[in-house]
C-alpha cells in the first residue's frame, strides 16, 4: 500500500521536498508512518507538529489505508 505525505511550512524546509509517498504495511497506524518520518528526517522531532489525515484530524491509532493523504505541518500565525 502506499500513501502521499505532504509537507507544509517548516516541515517542507525539513523534508526539502513538498510531498512523498511512502510505502506502508497493511495495519499500519498514523503514529507508525510518523515514527518513520521523524527516523527519515530526524529535525521532525524538535517541531510542534500538526497531522492531518485526508483533511480530517484524527487520533494517532488511526489506521492507514492505500491511498491515504497525510499532510504534516507546523502551528501558523497570522494577524
């Protein structure tokens, strides 16, 4: 199965790339990719990260499933 991460604000500086796919096992859960990601890019982990998963946020135990869009991402401010 695979499913396309996407990069936004600081963590696309990080990832130096806007999305990627990523291969997953079946049964893999949304903290599982996350975990890998921050082994693959290890600045992941000094961030304040947001996940969402298809434009929904839920809980990390989330499974995944082919296809899936995981979009990471970092707290914004405006004013």
């Amino acid at each position: 199965m695979k499913v396309e991460v996407r990069f936004f604000a600081r963590c696309r500086e990080i990832a130096g790339k806007e999305q990627k796919k990523v291969e997953i096992e079946d049964g893999m859960m949304l903290k599982d990719l996350m975990d890998l990601l921050i082994k693959e890019y290890p600045d992941l982990k000094n961030e304040t990260l947001i996940v969402s998963l298809n434009r929904s946020y839920v809980k990390h135990e989330a499974k995944l499933k082919d296809n899936d869009e995981i979009a990471v991402f970092t707290p914004v401010s405006g004013g």
